[in-house]
C-alpha cells in the first residue's frame, strides 16, 4: 500500500466523500449473505437429498453459466470487460487456480458434511484472511476486530470438538476450502482494477480459463461418467434445482466479487460466517443429519455473537485499517 498524502489536485475530504456510502456496502454484503445461504441450501440438496454424486461436473455447471450469462451481457452492452489477450493469464494469476481449487473442495466437503459442522468449519476462513489482508494487501487491523474474528474461532473450536459425526474426509475438504476461499478473497479484490480487467473480467476470465481443465479433472476421475449415467436426469425437480444451483453459482461469485469491492475480504468472510451460523440453526430443524450436544450448540453461539461483534464494529465506523487513504488503489469511479 502507498503512503504519504494524496495526489495532487485530489483532497482526503472530496476522497472520503465520495467513498461508497454505509447504505451501498451494507446492501453489497446481504446480497453476497443471501446468495451464499441460497446456494448451501440448494447443493446441500443437491448432494445429499438427491444423492447426486459429481460435486466438480455441478461446479462446471455454474462455470457454464457464469460464462454465458456474463458473454451474452456483453454483447448486448449491458456490461463491458476488455477483451482476451495475452496479458490477461498474467493479470490473473493466481486467481484461476484458487478458484478451481475454492469449487471442487467447497462441493465435495458440503456431502461429506452435516450442514451444521460444515457451517462452523468453514469459520476458519476467517483468521486465515486477516492474516493474507496483513501480508498481500497491507492492512492492519484493530484489537476489537481481531478479538472478535478469534471469538468466532473459539466457538468453531468447541463446536468441532463436540462433533459426533466426525468425518476426517469431509474435514480435510473444508480446511482446502477456508484456505482457497481466503486466498481467493484477498487476491480478487487485489485484481479488480477498474483500469485493468475491472469486476466482470475478473469473472469471466476465470471461469474460462478454468472450465476446461476441471472437465478433464471430471472425466479422469470418473466424476464426469456418474453425473451422465445418474437417474434423476428425467425428474423435473432435479433439473429445476441443479439449473438454480448453476445460476446461483454465478450469483454467488458476483456477489462475493461486489462484496469485497465496496467492503473487504475480511468483511466478506465475516458476513459469510454470520449467514453460516443461521444456516447451522435450520440444520437443526431440517435435514436429519444433525447430532444435537450441548457444547455443539454453545460453539455455535459463540460464532454468531463474534460475528455480530464485528458487524458492529464495522458499521459504527470503528474498523479504521491503519494505514493512509491508498488514492491509487481507489476505484476509478471514486477518483477525482
């Protein structure tokens, strides 16, 4: 991050006036809240309830439709994003690699797992962005911010402690995903330069580079075989739900996108956990797969109090990274 004062002809008061309100960042973060919860319920579905047995071919799905709803955009001129050349694999890396990687272990660990343990599990995503915004992006943060990423820990700690479905597979797939969802999170909003590939390009180009090689991970590993030969390609229920889960992924990977372009990744993965712990709630009351203890229960709370203390800390104004307004790593739009 740069420091020192602003550029010349640009004042930190027009910079801090024309940042984006509290109204535009709160609405960014229920919209990236509501997506995720969707898409949790309706894979969880997916895999478990339908028994659908290929998690990476339902990842190519929403690839395919990331792909076609942002192309068609374009042409129509609804959104613009440069077109390919041979710079933009440079741009991009590493993103196409942890994005892959955010996919494959996110679906595979969401069967392997009660939606309660999943939720709390995926909690680690947190310290481990804070930790990346500190060494990728610079940023340093409070003592009531940290405290209160480490008290959602703590309850992810005592909730995982308590689990009595333990499933070493499904665990090792959820830690690979807090750390790609992390470093994904970080190195997105290092990349969304409106001068260079901007919000869009970001998501199309990843989701191009990327399809073609997880249709080859689908076919060597037989992933891709089950998900032709499955026999509930003729129930019309089936299909509605795997074409919402394909559109949802792209709504999910807009929304994360927005969320920590006019917030953080840090907030990004707080309000993830928050919506987490509500999911963990109705998992309770639906599905059949939770095992009810007493300090399962109380790790949950203690993750959801964290995760509103930060969400207050954030909206009262007391998130202050203590480093210098960055004017050049200000959103176009918000430049003088």
């Amino acid at each position: 991050m740069t420091t020192g004062s602003p550029a010349e002809g640009v004042s930190a008061d027009s910079v801090s006036a024309r940042m984006p309100s509290r109204a535009v960042k709160l609405l960014s973060a229920l919209f990236y809240g509501t997506c995720s919860f969707l898409i949790v319920l309706v894979n969880k579905a997916l895999l478990t309830t339908y028994g659908f047995p290929s998690p990476i071919f339902l990842g190519i799905g929403q690839m395919a439709a990331t792909i076609m709803i942002l192309y068609v955009s374009k042409l129509n001129q609804i959104i613009h994003f440069p077109d390919f050349d041979k710079k933009i694999p440079v741009k991009l890396f590493p993103l196409p690699l942890l994005y892959v990687g955010n996919h494959i272990s996110g679906l595979s660990s969401t069967s392997k797992l009660s939606l309660p343990m999943f939720t709390v599990l995926r909690k680690f995503t947190i310290p481990l962005t804070l930790l990346l915004e500190t060494i990728i992006l610079g940023k340093q943060y409070s003592w009531d911010i940290v405290a209160s990423v480490f008290a959602i820990i703590l309850g992810a700690f005592i909730a995982a402690g308590s689990d009595l479905a333990f499933n070493l597979e499904g665990y090792i797939f959820v830690f690979l995903n807090d750390i790609f969802t992390a470093a994904n999170g970080v190195y997105t909003k290092q990349k969304m330069d409106p001068k260079e590939l901007g919000k869009y390009g970001v998501l199309f180009y990843n989701a191009c580079f990327m399809i073609v090689p997880t249709l080859i991970i689908s076919i060597s590993t037989g992933d891709f075989q089950q998900a032709i030969e499955f026999n509930q390609w003729k129930n019309v229920l089936f299909i509605i739900q795997f074409l919402l889960s394909c559109f949802l992924g792209f709504l999910l990977m807009y929304a994360t996108v927005l969320c920590s372009y006019y917030n953080s990744a840090l907030t990004t993965a707080v309000v993830g956990a928050i919506k987490n712990v509500s999911v963990a709630y109705i998992g309770m009351l639906v599905g059949g797969d939770y095992i009810f203890s007493v300090l399962n229960f109380i790790g949950l709370n203690i993750c959801m109090v964290g995760g509103l203390r930060y969400s207050f800390l954030t909206l009262s104004g007391h998130l202050k990274p203590k480093q210098p307004v960055d004017i050049e790593n200000l959103p176009l739009d918000l430049k003088s």
